[in-house]
C-alpha cells in the first residue's frame, strides 16, 4: 500500500457534511506511515473545503471526474481537459431528441452555468449563489467547460445513462453518481478518475499493484477496477459493488476506515 485513492461523498463524506473522526485518524495514520493520500472525486474544485477543514489535506486532488487536478496547497490549478463548446451544444441536442423534458448545466473552471429549473424547488444551498439562464446566453468561447450535466425528473440516473451513452460517446464519456437523481456527468471523452489517478500515481512511480482505492457510485468503476486493490462501499452502488470485486463495510459503519486499520497493522503501524 503505497498510495491510498478515496472518492468524497458517500464513501467518506455523509450527507451532514462531515468525515468522521475515525477516518480521519486512519488517513492521518497512513500519511505518518509514508503512504500517499490522493482524493479523486466528483466535486469542484471550489467544493473542496472539507477536505482543507476536517482532515487538514494539503496535497493533490482529481476533481470533476479526472477532468480536474487542483493543488489544495497553493489553491491552483494543475492541469485540465475540456469540453468544446461545439461539443456541449452537440451534446446538449442529442439529449434534447431523446430526453425533451432534460435541463442542463455547465461547470467551468471559473463558474457555474445552469439553465432555469435544472435546480428543482431552488433546495441547493451550494448553487444558489448562480442565477439560472439559458445556456447559449451565458457560456462563450472563453469558457472551459470541464463537466456538462444533465438531469430529467423521470425514471432512473441508470435508465438515464444506457440511454444517452451510446448517442453521445463519440463526442463525451458520461457517467452518473447522484443516488437518488437522475442526473448525468459528461466530460471530455476517454475521461475518468482512472485515467488521472493513473497518469498521478505514474509520476510518483507508483504502479496500480500498490494502490488501494474507495468508490461507491458509477463513477468510482473505472477507478475501482483499475486499482490493485479496489473497494466499494457496501453502501455503494451494485455496478460498483460488482466492479470492484471487494467491500468495505458500510458508509455508516466506517467503512474506508475499517480496511485502512486493518491494512496499517499487517504494516506493523502502531494506531493511536
């Protein structure tokens, strides 16, 4: 174990909003070990305070699905792929046929486009600070878009996502990670938190055989099945469950923190 990936929500993150203090012993205990720590995620990078708040991370993290690698430490950007704005658009029109009830939204490295009711009764606090409008109004040329989401309110993200996979894959990788929206995440094509985590872990020399990896939702598959060893959360989604091949226990039991303890001691790594 010689790199430690952890996907953010719902792998270490609850929906309160807090990382518990068992994790964060066990992630400190594996930085004092000389292990690495990355965490790849979902999130932008503007959503990272907990991270920097709770467990005091200063290093790299993959961000917007692999799209984003942001340095916490000096609060900059590293490198990232994006989306062309004829894509989007491309994009956006593919849905549009086969979805005419989806809205969208864009997420720059500067800022967040969203189009009227893709926010549903206004209930997001992290988005409220965004007037909604339509896209082809507020997204121009200089804008980077590093993740395009889509969101119908009928049926499921899985539904959802069989359907617009195929019609868009030539132009953007899409996957999904809200548990109980039917939103997707699309990015720049062959993108994923593998992908990244791979190119991060190459530049350390480390190879796949010596990281240990956490995920719970489709978005996590790539990265779980590219890790030497990859865990879903019990708690997770069954395609990464299936993905996978092992569990960590449940979210609401410490889950992440259960394997990392086990695997410090088998290092002779004393856990205060």
């Amino acid at each position: 174990m010689r790199l430690v990936a952890s996907d953010i929500d719902g792998t270490i993150l609850g929906h309160d909003g807090k990382i518990s203090d068992r994790t964060i012993r066990a992630f400190r205990a594996c930085r004092a070990a000389g292990v690495e720590l990355v965490f790849v995620t979902g999130r932008p990078p503007r959503w990272l305070h907990p991270l920097e708040d709770q467990l005091g991370h200063t290093g790299r993290v993959i961000c917007s699905n692999g799209a984003v690698v942001w340095d916490l430490e000096g609060d900059r950007l590293v490198s990232a792929r994006t989306l062309e704005l004829k894509a989007v658009f491309e994009v956006r029109r593919i849905i549009k046929e086969l979805r005419p009830s989806a809205l969208f939204a864009a997420e720059t490295l500067t800022s967040f486009h969203l189009e009227p009711g893709f926010i549903e009764n206004d209930s997001s606090e992290l988005l409220a600070q965004f007037t909604p409008a339509p896209l082809h109004t507020t997204l121009s040329a200089d804008d980077a878009v590093v993740k395009f989401l889509a969101v119908v309110r009928e049926g499921t993200a899985d539904e959802f996502l069989a359907e617009v996979a195929p019609a868009v894959g030539h132009l953007a990788s899409v996957t999904h990670s809200a548990p109980t929206v039917a939103m997707l995440e699309i990015a720049f094509p062959g993108i994923n938190k593998a992908v990244t985590l791979a190119e991060y872990a190459a530049s350390l020399g480390i190879e796949a055989a010596d990281v240990v990896a956490f995920g719970d939702m489709p978005n996590d598959i790539e990265m779980l099945k590219w890790a030497g060893d990859g865990y879903a959360m019990a708690s997770g989604h069954p395609a990464a469950i299936r993905a996978a091949g092992q569990q960590a226990p449940h979210f609401d039991d410490d889950g992440v923190a259960q394997i990392l303890e086990a695997k410090l001691q088998k290092l002779g790594v004393a856990l205060s």
